[in-house]
C-alpha cells in the first residue's frame, strides 16, 4: 500500500489481512525522498503480489510520486496494481473512528485542501458510499453543499470546521470497501489543468 497524495508519506505490507509493516511520516513536501527508502525498510524490500496507490485527489507532485513508484514496482514483481482514492480512505478513518454521521446514515464529507483556493469535496452515506461526483469548490460553496455533515481531512479548516482531523495512513487502506479500491492506477487531480492548448 503506498500512499503519497496529501502531506503524508506512508506504506504498509499487507498480508492475509492484517499490516505486517509500516511507516509513515508527515512531510509535507520530498515524498519522492522518502518513499522508496521507506518500501526497502519493509519486510522482504515490501515486495508483494497485488500492490494499491493514492490516485487523488491532493498533492499534484504526490500523486504523481506515489503512482509513478507503484506501477515500476508493479512491473518489477509482476504484481496487480490498482488504485484508490483519498478521499475514501479518509471517509473509511473517519467511520471507523466514529467520526461519521450519527443520524445513522453514515453521512460525512472528505474535504482536502486544492490548488488556487479551491476545496476537494467528496461527500459520502452508509457504509462509505460516495454521494455524486469528486469537486473541487470555493471554500463558500463548498460548506454549503457539505452543510451540517460532519468534515474529515485538510481542508476542515478553511470552512470553519474543526471535526476529525485525520491524515491518510496506508495501513487503513483495510478499511475501504473492496469496491473502493479497484481504481485503475492513474492520477485523479480533482480538477481541470491550469495550462490549456495553445489556439490553432
């Protein structure tokens, strides 16, 4: 499990569903430094046969980081790659912690910070079910779609909210639903790219 797309840097080796290993730093920036000699520090250099990665959204470099070191690991090992994302990792910490909703709906919203001012907003029901699609929103908007729901990730602040605070760690990566973590391996940026084509 690699995880490099917000300001933390962390990996874990699974097996049989339970970590064996792990590490995890807050780094803010340099994940490209840390990543690899923290996979070597696992058991067997955290070789493995089925490997996932944060595709996003967070960190444009981070992302990045950690897909490009997942799928040359993939290759190297002949293991199955496959992603998930950010924001369902901090929906299945905060569930797990109790952070949820607790009208019994499971309701919460994943909220990170983004790039120009912006907000990711993932909102999320039931057994971390998202609700609509990954936004990147002012942070105005964005409390008003989230409303009362309880806030988990980076961006919490930026609207006001301080509810569970928790940084994405590798070794939760258990806690998503299976059908959560089948992403295919590429970046979700969570927004359009600031360069556009060139006019013809």
């Amino acid at each position: 499990m690699i995880e490099t797309a917000t300001s933390a840097c962390s990996v874990a080796l699974i097996a049989d569903g339970a970590v064996v290993a792990h590490a995890h730093e807050s780094v803010a920036r340099g994940h490209a430094e840390r990543l690899i000699p923290m996979i070597a520090g696992l058991p067997e250099r955290g070789r493995a046969q089925r490997i996932l990665v944060d595709v996003g959204p967070g960190s444009f470099t981070g992302v990045r980081v950690g897909i490009a070191a997942a799928r040359a690991l993939a290759l190297a090992w002949g293991a199955t790659l496959a992603g998930y994302r950010s924001t369902s990792l901090l929906a299945a910490q905060a569930a797990a912690r109790g952070a949820a909703g607790d009208g019994g709906d499971g309701a919460l919203a994943a909220v990170l910070i983004g790039g120009h001012g912006e907000l990711f907003v993932q909102l999320f029901e039931g057994q971390v079910s998202p609700v609509g699609t990954l936004q990147s929103l002012n942070p105005a908007d964005a409390g008003a779609l989230i409303g009362a729901r309880p806030v988990v990730g980076s961006g919490a602040g930026a609207i006001g909210r301080d509810e569970a605070t928790i940084e994405p760690d590798a070794r939760d990566v258990l806690l998503i639903p299976a059908a959560l973590a089948r992403e295919d391996a590429r970046p979700v940026y969570g927004r359009a790219p600031d360069a556009k084509p060139a006019a013809a």
